[in-house]
C-alpha cells in the first residue's frame, strides 16, 4: 500500500479507536494538560486562600495593605517535539505489533492531539544518527505528512549500536525554542545518553517513551534456539530449557531495568514505559495523568505511588 494511503487509514482509524474517546476524557481537570510556556501579566487581585504564595506582588501588597496576587495569561501555544528512534532494534516484536509500529502510533495519535488545539509538531528520526528532520508546523496534513515520512522509511539495515548520544545531542542544536520533547526509544544503546538527555531537559520540558516487549524481560522455555542481535547481527545458540540461564537473563534485565530509572532520574525527566501489548488509549491516559499530577507537585501535593513508580 502506498504511504499516503496507508497514512491516511492508520490516521482514521487511531482517530475513531483513540482521539475520540481520549479528549471525551480529557475534560474538566486536564483543561490545561498542554500548556504553552510563554506568560503575560493580565491583573492584579486580593489574595485568597488556595492561592500560590509565589505569585504575591509584594510593591501592591505594601502600597495598599493588603496582599494582592498577579493573574497572568497563559500562551497556550506550544511546540512538541518527537525524537523518535527506529534502529534495528525497534523491529522486534513478540506479538501482533513491533516496537517500530507502536512507536509510530503513539507518535501520529498524539501528533494529530497537538494540532487539533493549534500547537505545531515537529519530528526529528534517528537511523543511522540523526538523519531526517521535519520542522515543527500544525495542520492536518502536516500530520499525514509525518506518519507519510515516518511510515516510507526503508526498513533499517544492520549496522553498528545505536548511539543515542550523538542524537539528543543534534537534537540540542535544531530546537532553539523551549518545547515539550518526546523522546521515543527502546533505549537500547551504547553508554553516554544521560548528559545529553539532562542537557536536553534544562532546557525543554522532556519525556522519554520507553518502548518495551514482553520477551525482553522474561524467557519463555522454548528449547534450543538461535538468537540474533537486531543490530550487529550476531547469533547466538542458547537453550531456553536451562533454568540457570533464564535466571541470569531475568537478573540481567532487572539489573538494566534499575540502570535505565537510574538514569531517567539523574537526567530529571519523566519516563513512560510502552509496551508492545498495551492499549494505546490507556498508554495515553496514564501519560496525561502523570503530566496532571506533576503539575500538582508545585503546590506541595504528593506524587501517587503508582506514577512515582513509573517515573
């Protein structure tokens, strides 16, 4: 199928199984879940209790007695971003879907999301480095656009690990603006990603999209089996039969899994994990909770264990 076409039918059908129900969902409380970063002041007025102390004006607040707080406008305009790596790695999946569709998934929905509120989106790929980037617009078509782009890739071929360094690291350079940054990732990489990410969320507000399968934290006992690396091509015989060795692969992802935390931590940015036999919907629904519990936290509410978990 062309990719035009098969844009156009992915868009139509993540509309009616996904953005549909989601924004009959987002009302009331998540009024303000994307929120531009840009404010202006629009009034003064008496404080009141609940008010934010921090936004007392103290020079009014001394010439009439009485503390009085600024109102400010928000721009609710903003720009998201999405880094979106599709190495090698990305094509595994154990189920009906890879990591690299549901990455592209999650991309378009959240895409056609933003510009139905007029934010722009853009996209910057990662396959051989940083290699492809389409500025940030709103429109439409400018999201078939980049489920077109993201969609016609060819299929990765086999090359050295992903470095993921070096692409945050361009990605630093090509987003002068602060926007909100996506950064969608199996994170199967060589070391060195946690500066550039920190450096990354100093200055952009960040999320980082873990994408993860089922088989890669838990062996099932399948027998003898060749294994390949999706990205060097290196094969491996093992024998799933071996207790042993499905134990030391359970500990070696537990150890990685409390690496990659570790990592998202020091960065200070939220990570969401996505597997490949999520719903959607409810990927989505857990990341529009966490961005309204985080904004909560200022006022000195208490982040729920189960999305202190996550991120």
């Amino acid at each position: 199928m062309p990719a035009r076409p098969q844009a156009e039918a992915l868009l139509q059908r993540l509309e009616w199984t996904v953005l549909r129900r989601l924004e009959g969902l987002l009302h009331g409380d998540y009024r303000t879940l994307f929120r531009g970063f840009g404010i202006d002041l629009a009034d003064l007025r008496e404080y009141q209790y609940h008010d934010d102390v921090r936004h007392i004006d103290w020079n009014v607040t001394a010439r009439l007695q009485t503390p009085h707080v600024r109102r400010f406008q928000e721009d609710r305009e903003l720009s998201a971003w999405f880094l979106l790596d599709l190495s090698p790695s990305l094509d595994f999946g154990s189920g009906a879907r890879s990591k690299r569709t549901l990455a592209i998934e999650f991309v378009s929905a959240l895409a056609q999301l933003f510009s139905r509120h007029g934010n722009r989106v853009g996209l910057l790929f990662y396959g051989d480095g940083a290699d492809a980037l389409v500025p940030a617009r709103s429109s439409r078509r400018h999201v078939l656009h980049l489920m077109q782009r993201m969609l016609s890739r060819p299929m990765p071929t086999l090359a050295a690990a992903t470095d993921l360094k070096g692409f945050l690291a361009a990605a630093y350079r090509v987003m002068p603006r602060r926007s909100l940054v996506f950064v969608v990732s199996d994170f199967v990489s060589t070391p060195g990603w946690g500066r550039p990410l920190a450096q990354l969320a100093r200055r952009h507000e960040v999320l980082a999209v873990r994408l993860v399968d089922p088989l890669e934290s838990s062996l099932p006992d399948l027998g003898p089996l060749t294994l390949q690396d999706a990205e060097s091509g290196e094969q491996l015989f093992v024998d799933m039969h071996d207790k042993e060795f499905r134990r030391r692969f359970s500990a070696a992802t537990a150890a990685r899994e409390a690496e990659l935390r570790g990592a998202f931590a020091q960065a200070g940015v939220d990570a969401m994990e996505l597997a490949t036999d999520d719903d959607l919907l409810g990927a989505l629904l857990r990341f529009a909770d966490l961005r309204k519990q985080r904004s909560r936290l200022a006022a000195g509410a208490a982040l729920p264990a189960h999305l202190g978990a996550a991120a």
